[in-house]
C-alpha cells in the first residue's frame, strides 16, 4: 500500500487523480497545524487529544505518496511533543519509515538509485529510538521513557525479518531486552525489567530454533557474546543499585 507510483500509468485515470489526492492532502495537513498554532497561540484548550492526532497521521501517512505524509508526521510530532502527548509522537514516528519508503519507491528509481529497504529504514529509526530512551532516562523525563521503549520494540523486532537470517532477529531482541533491562533497573520500574527478561528468553528460543536448523558456529557465537554482555551489565547494575531495587 505505501509503494505507489503516481507516474506509472495513464494521465488521466492514474496519474492526476493521485496528485490531486496529494494536493489535497498537503493543503489538509497546512490547515491542520494552522489551526493546532492557533490554539496554542490563543491559550486554547487541546480538543484533539493523542487518539485523534494519531488517528490523523495515520490516515495522512498511509494515504499519501510520500510528501504529505512524511510533512504530517513531522508537524503530529512537533505538536505533540507541545502538548506533552507521548503516544502521539510514537505512532507518528513508527510511521515515519513507511511514509519515506513510500516516497524512494518512485522518486529514486527514475534516477537510477534502489529506494532503501524498509526493514533498514526501521532498524535505523530503532536505533534512534534508544538513544531518545537514553535521554528520557537521563534527563528523568519518565513520561516519554514508555513510548521510546515501546518504539524500539516495534521497529527492532519486526525489521529483524527483513534481514536475511535469524541471527539479526536474534540480536536485535538483545538490544530490545538490554534497553528495556536497563532502563528499568535505573528508573526503578519493575515493568520493564520484566519487559526485558521476556525479551531476552524470546532471543534464546529464536537462538534454539536457529541450532536446530544448521546455523553456523558464527551465527551462535554472535548471540552468546551479546547475551553474556547483557547479563554482565545487567548484574553489575542490580549489585549497584541493590538496595533501591529492594525498597522499590
């Protein structure tokens, strides 16, 4: 659905009809900020809400052929971060690479250029994703810490298939399990250090799936060190903050 050529037929029933739908949309999107400035300029009261700014960014992303799509997740995520919506911000970032995969498939390829895959585009949003995690829990802002830990899980995890192999999907839920782990043995939420474990149990079962079809001693190797540097952090952390840990 999101790998739509508007120039790939005829002009009339093809090609017009969806740079009107995109006209539409842009103008759509401009009107839609406009009245969100407005609001804030004029001290108003929010009357939208995270469920109807993800609901409109969902319908923009996924009906657009790029421009107006990747234009309203950029706005939904600049006024949601005004209006303290955290949900909001993390549907408008988990759409972010299908709206940019959307707008490659036809503006690269009339250039020569292969439109980048999207399991590469979310693995990268993934990884930006724990460093927003790193912020949240650096600057204690707890409120935004759920919805980056929640895109890392979204982005990392499903990416993993994209990738040719068992052995990414098996790692990236290593860093899934380490963010989660992590982050909950420092904020003290007992949430997400179980959030955590299961992620690490699900790497060992896709790790034992992976054994007993033939992979390679590489392959094996690759997610006993990164297991083992997870659990080495994550016991140094729990001797660390014992104490805490205890009382919470």
């Amino acid at each position: 659905m999101y790998r739509v050529d508007p120039f790939d037929g005829s002009l009339v029933d093809w090609t017009l009809p969806l740079l009107f739908v995109e006209f539409v949309l842009l103008a759509c999107v401009f009107a839609y900020d406009w009245v969100e400035k407005q609001r804030l300029v004029r001290n108003l009261e929010d009357h939208r809400g995270a469920v109807g700014r993800s609901a409109w960014v969902i319908f923009a992303g996924l009906i657009s052929v790029g421009f107006a799509g990747i234009l309203a997740i950029v706005l939904v995520i600049r006024r949601s971060w005004t209006w303290t919506q955290p949900a909001a911000v993390m549907v408008s970032w988990l759409l972010a690479p299908i709206a940019i995969t959307g707008l490659m498939y036809w503006c690269l390829e009339p250039l020569g250029f292969d439109p980048i895959g999207i399991h590469i585009l979310a693995t990268a949003f993934g990884g930006i994703s724990i460093f927003f995690v790193i912020w949240s829990v650096a600057t204690d802002s707890g409120v935004w810490l759920a919805a980056g830990l929640w895109s890392v899980h979204l982005l990392l995890i499903p990416s993993g298939f994209g990738w040719s192999g068992l052995t990414i999907v098996a790692v990236l839920m290593i860093i899934c399990s380490a963010t989660s782990w992590v982050s909950g043995i420092l904020v003290m939420r007992k949430s997400w250090r179980v959030f955590g474990a299961l992620d690490m149990v699900l790497a060992w079962i896709v790790a034992m799936v992976m054994f007993s079809t033939g992979a390679g001693i590489e392959a094996m190797l690759a997610i006993l060190v990164a297991s083992s540097i997870l659990l080495g952090i994550v016991t140094y952390l729990n001797q660390t903050y014992e104490k805490q840990i205890i009382n919470g």
